[in-house]
C-alpha cells in the first residue's frame, strides 16, 4: 500500500508554531513581495502568500509594477527595499518580462533579504556546505517533508527531473549535503527512464503533466510530485502520472495538497529567520 505524503497539517503546524513566536515580538516581521505584469498564475501564487503571511502575523506587502517597468526602475525598488529596515524579506516573482535581466535583479536584493535563497552568495553558501541566510522555498519544503516522514535521505538516490535554479539545482545541493547520491535529469539527457527507475526518491519537476509514468518507477520508491499543471478542463494535475504511480510507489505526494503548501510555510520560516538575523 502507498502512503500518501500530504502536507496540510504538517505546514498549517509550522506556520501556526511562526505565528506563534511572532506575537512574543513588539514589531512584525515584514515581507515585500514584487509582482510584475499580469501573469495569472504568479498572481495566484502572490496573493496566497500574501494572504498567508498576513493572517500568521507578518506585515507582508505586495508591489505590483506593469509589465514595462524598466530595468533601472526595478533595481531602484529593491534598493529602496534593501534599505528599509520594516522590510526583512524581499521576494521577486518570477518569471519576469524578457526584457528583464533576472539575474541583475536577484543580485540587487541583499543577500540578507533574499527570502528565495536565489542570490549567488545562499546560493554559493548552500553548495559548499556553509548555512546561507535563506534556503529555496520549494526544495526546502521537499526536505521538511522527508524528514518528517521519516524516509532515509542518507546513501539513498535520488534522481531529480528538472535543472530549474529554483527547485533542481537547490535540492541537489540539500540532497548532496545530507549524503544522498544525486543525479540530475534534463531534457538532453539519454535514457532517463532507465536512470528514474534507479531512484530510492524521485522528484519530478519539469513542468509537464504526467510526465513520471509507472514505467519509470521502481517498486517501493518516494516519488515527489512539484509539478502544478492546468488541464484543458481547468483541473491541476502534477508531472506524475498519479492514479497509476501510486500502485507502485512507496510514498508519493499528491497534486494539490503535497509540496505546494510546504512552499508557504518555508517562505514563512525564512522571513521569521532574516527578521531574527537582522534585529539580533
Ligand atoms: N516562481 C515560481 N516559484 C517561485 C519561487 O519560489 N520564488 C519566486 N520568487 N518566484 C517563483
């Protein structure tokens, strides 16, 4: 029988225990969020963030900029974020407009507000095995969940489909640091479902619906599902072919209700911990 990985109580817990710790405080942590253009799932995700973070007790503000804001205006924004001292946390929705330099922009934000964990320093600081001021929120909450239901990281290996910068990359490094054997998968690689179905812990993220099927599973394996994908009928679908995965697997995680709300109550967590940082 599978176990289904579900992470509503586990996150609605730690947000409720960041809730928590916020009160015994005179001033509440602040997380800035800019949103550019009107990408309608970013906008989703902007405002269960927002509406998260206010109702555990952060001021949590959200700039929503037009799609032909220049670069210059921008960084200007960041900058006055960086130096605000109501703001801990500053988190850019990506993607961003093509005329903008993504990279130019993570690199603006202080690394002591970069709530993503995406500027070079946490990113760098992640890789080398040195505890950087945030973690990526996703691959994070991917950690949390194995962690709390005890399954062994430890020699195992894990095979992670998706390179991105916010999930593949990060949770390689988590994966590395806690001495899981790591392979990486990407649309240029030979043979991936041969290389799928040797992984003790199989993490999708590629952005395609249904991408895992049973085929690619070996018996037994926690399969991790990042995917969200809209289906012609309006309905969310991971890139985990589910209904047949789940004769197979040992542990899996539902779409929605899996790794979605682990990102959140990370988000959450790493605001909390800059807060900290910055008023120590
Ligand atoms: N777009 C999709 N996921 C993320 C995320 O974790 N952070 C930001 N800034 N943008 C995203």
């Amino acid at each position: 029988m599978v176990n289904l990985i579900k992470s509503k109580e586990l996150s609605e817990q730690i947000v409720a225990q960041i809730s928590q710790e916020i009160s015994n405080y005179d001033t509440p942590p602040g997380l800035t969020v800019i949103i550019v253009g009107e990408n309608p799932a970013s906008k989703v995700y902007v405002n269960k963030k927002k509406k998260t973070a206010e109702k555990a007790g952060f001021n949590s503000e959200v700039i929503e900029l037009p799609e032909s804001v220049s670069q210059q205006e921008l960084e200007d924004y960041i900058d006055r974020l960086n130096n605000d001292p109501a703001v801990d946390g500053i988190l850019v929705q990506l993607p961003l407009p093509g005329h903008i330099n993504a990279y130019d922009i993570i690199e603006k934000i202080r690394p002591e507000k970069d709530v993503d964990g995406f500027h070079p320093v946490n990113v760098g600081r992640l890789v080398i095995g040195l505890e950087p001021y945030a973690v990526s929120c996703t691959p994070f909450g991917i950690i949390r969940l194995l962690e709390e239901n005890k399954i062994p990281i430890e020699g195992k290996h894990a095979v992670i489909a998706g390179r991105s910068n916010i999930v593949g990359k990060p949770l390689a490094s988590l994966l590395l640091n806690r001495n899981a054997t790591v392979t990486v998968c990407h649309s240029k690689t030979k043979n991936i479902e041969e290389i799928c179905k040797q992984a003790d812990i199989l993490v999708a993220a590629v952005g395609k619906a249904k991408f895992i099927k049973a085929d690619r599973v070996k018996p037994g394996a926690t399969v991790i599902d990042v995917g969200i994908n809209r289906t012609k009928d309006g309905k969310l679908v991971g890139d985990v072919d589910f209904d047949e995965v789940c004769k197979k697997a040992g542990y899996i995680t539902p779409v929605p209700g899996g790794v979605g709300p682990m990102t959140i109550a990370m988000l959450l967590s790493n605001t909390l911990k800059l807060f900290k940082i910055h008023n120590k």
